[in-house]
C-alpha cells in the first residue's frame, strides 16, 4: 500500500467535494473552485468531512496513481481553503519589479525590460523597500499552477554562482563559487 495514498484527506469547514460521473473531482471551498480529472481505475469515496482514494490491484500503474491523486486532492482542499504563497526575490543592481494588473514588468540587467503576462487565477504583488532587495509575492488557490509560474519567473534570470545576482526563491539558498582569483 502506499503510504501516501493510505493516508485519508480532511475536508475543512467550508470545503466541499464532489465526485462527477465521468470521475472528476469537483472541490469548492471560500477561495474557489478546483477541478481534476482522474484516471478510470482510481475511485474516490467520501464518508463525511473524510475523504479517501481506493485504488483496484496493486498493479505499479496503480500504485504510482494512487499517492499521486491523493496528493493532487490534497493539494486542491488546502488551496480552496487558504490558498498557497510563494516570494521570490531579486538579487543584484538595478533589478526591480513592477507589478501593473496582471502583468510584470521586471529589470533584470538585460538591454530592455521583461513583461510577463500572469494567468487570471494568479495574483502578485511587488514591494522595494531601502536597503532590501525586492521581492515578488505570487498567490494562487492552484499550487500546479503558482510552482509553474514562480519557475518561469526564476528561469528568466537564474542565480548565478560567482555573486549570487538573478531571481530566487526566498529562502533559497545559493551555493557560492571562488572565482579564478582563488586559485593563485
């Protein structure tokens, strides 16, 4: 069995989940609405405020499917109860951000400015205080989609080794290379 497909799944107050007939799962909660589809064989059965995943066989399909869903759903009850935050800072000279409606316009050292238009789902916010690098706040009810996001935002200018500069995850932390200076 898998311990993470074993594992049931509490629904908070507020939250509500639905099993359609073609097996998507429907949960609506304060935040919003989240739908996945599920694979035929994976059924969830819900008893109460406990949710749980059955899987048919012990098949390996069927087992790498069982903790995924699971994890999945999860996912989904916590984002359409209280939703997931992600910060990303950016390090070095003269970088900065913007943030106007759904789209980010960010100086990252390159000849001209990068905008980025946001999925509608995703809200962001950017602050520069003095002395502080800037950051960017990104939030969603959908972790899918914010982890996919922040990454796009983090590939447009990587930290590198030798100073640490480019966009990071806060808390993130950069391993530092010597330079060729190190070596003599």
């Amino acid at each position: 069995m898998s311990r993470i497909g074993k594992k049931g799944i509490t629904l908070v107050k507020g939250v509500t989940l639905t099993v359609t007939p073609a097996n998507e799962v429907v949960v609506k909660g304060p935040k919003g609405e989240l739908r996945q589809e599920l694979d035929r064989d994976i059924t969830v059965k819900v008893e109460g405020d406990q949710v749980t995943i059955v899987r048919p066989t012990d098949q390996i399909r069927h087992r790498a499917l069982h903790g995924l869903y699971r994890s999945l759903i999860a996912n989904m009850v916590t984002g359409v109860a209280e939703g997931f935050k992600k910060d990303l800072e950016l390090v070095g000279v003269g970088y900065r951000a913007t943030v106007t409606g759904q789209q980010i316009d960010l100086a990252l050292g390159f000849s001209h400015n990068i905008i980025m238009d946001l999925p509608k789902e995703v809200k962001a916010s950017a602050t520069a205080e003095k002395g502080k690098n800037p950051t960017i706040s990104l939030e969603c009810i959908d972790k899918q989609l914010l982890g996919q996001v922040a990454a796009k935002l983090r590939s447009l200018r990587k930290p590198e080794p030798y100073k640490g500069k480019g966009v990071r995850y806060m808390g993130e932390i950069v391993r530092r290379k010597a330079g060729k200076s190190a070596g003599k």
